[in-house]
C-alpha cells in the first residue's frame, strides 16, 4: 500500500512538472534584469514544445555599452556569460548554481531567465512592469552625450529617477562642470515623472531639451521593465 502511495505521488509529480512546462507558450522572450551598480543582464529564451530550447545570454555595463568578454578582464564573468545558458536549458529554468566569482553576473543572468520565462507563461499574472531598477538612454544629442537614466519602478509607477550624462569618450559628465543648473533640472525631471505618464513628462521650463531627451531615455527603461 506505501509503495502504491509514493508511486503515485511520483506520477503526480512528474505530471504537474510536465503541466508546468508546458505551459510555456512557444516563441522568443526576451527580459532583462534588474541594474545593478555596475552593469545589468539580459536573457533572450527560445521555448520550443513547451520546453526551454536554447538562451542567448548578454552583459552591459553601467551605461548601456555590451561587454566584450573577448578583452574582459574578469575571467569568471565571461564563464558565467558561456555557460550559464546550457544549465538554464538542463535545469528547464532559471534555478541553477552560480557561476564561483561572478555572484553579479550569475544573479542577473538567473533574474532575466526568470522574467522571460514568466513572459512565457500565459498563467503568470503579471502588471504592465516589472518591479525594479532599469537602465535606460536617450539617443545621441547632437551636443556630443546621451542621457542614461536609472528608473525605479514599483506597482506599474515609477518612484524614482536618477540621471546621468554619457559623453563621446563614453565617460561620465561631471555635472559641476556643466555651465547650467543640471542637476536641478534632473530633478525636477525625476519628480515630474512620479505623476506623468511614465515616459511623457510635460516640458520643464528652461529645459526642454533635457526633457525630451529624458523622456527618450526613461521610455527606453520601459521598454526592459515591460512584462510584454
């Protein structure tokens, strides 16, 4: 009688794991995870039969540049970015060990699996965003920089936002140098945006550009925060 229960939980087993899987909806998801202090991953799945067939792992930095891990100093970075994907695809989802010294990487690499897997999943409730931090940039401005944005984003709405200014060399703008009260237009900006629409701040007098350009940015944010 024993023998015949715990066959039977196995069964019940194996099949609610099987009905989990399966209901993963076939396509390409692709998801990243939250920003760390110094860089922020992404996942693209491909869900093939209802199972996990293949991911496709990448690494940015702090200002949205994609690591080459080809010339990156940090050895187990690059290991956890060539071999994390084959154990997501072995463990059927993002529940693996990490990769030993690239805590950072293997966490993120683990959180943008998830996100995409639950973009797969028609079960997952879900909002319009996920929660979390995002990075995000506006477009090249013809004065030689972009804006990067860090949006904080909780329950659909956008709680924070902090900015920072990318120039040519692809260096940090010291805004003390700035001959313009740009942090304070920053932050005008950042408490606009907690009661916009998020991405469409009205024009902030005497700043304009800056409002467009942080709109582009945090519009940017979005698009990695979304759950779609």
């Amino acid at each position: 009688m024993r023998k015949t229960v715990v066959l039977a939980l196995m069964v019940l087993f194996l099949v609610s794991s099987m009905a989990s899987a399966a209901n993963w909806v076939d396509g390409v998801y692709e998801a990243w995870s939250d920003a760390g202090a110094r860089s922020i991953g992404y996942a693209k799945v491909f869900i093939e039969d209802g199972k996990l067939a293949a991911v496709i792992l990448r690494e940015y930095t702090d200002i949205l540049v994609e690591k080459d891990f080809a010339v990156y100093s940090w050895p187990e970075a690059r290991e956890a970015s060539q071999t994390l994907a084959q154990k997501f695809v072995e463990a059927q989802g993002a529940d693996v060990d990490i990769v030993t010294k690239a805590t950072g990487s293997s966490t993120m690499f683990k959180q943008a699996v998830e996100r995409a897997l639950m973009k797969a999943d028609p079960n997952a409730k879900l909002g319009e965003y996920f929660d979390g931090v995002f990075l995000g940039r506006s477009h090249w401005d013809p004065h030689g920089y972009y804006e990067l944005v860090r949006v904080t984003i909780e329950n659909d709405k956008i709680v924070d936002v902090k900015f920072s200014r990318v120039k040519t060399d692809y260096t940090v703008m010291d805004p003390a140098t700035y001959n313009w009260p740009l942090e304070f237009a920053w932050q005008q900006y950042a408490e606009q945006a907690k009661t916009s629409t998020p991405g469409y701040v009205d024009v902030i007098s005497g700043a304009t550009g800056l409002t467009f350009t942080g709109n582009i940015a945090v519009r940017d944010a979005l698009t990695r925060a979304s759950t779609k």
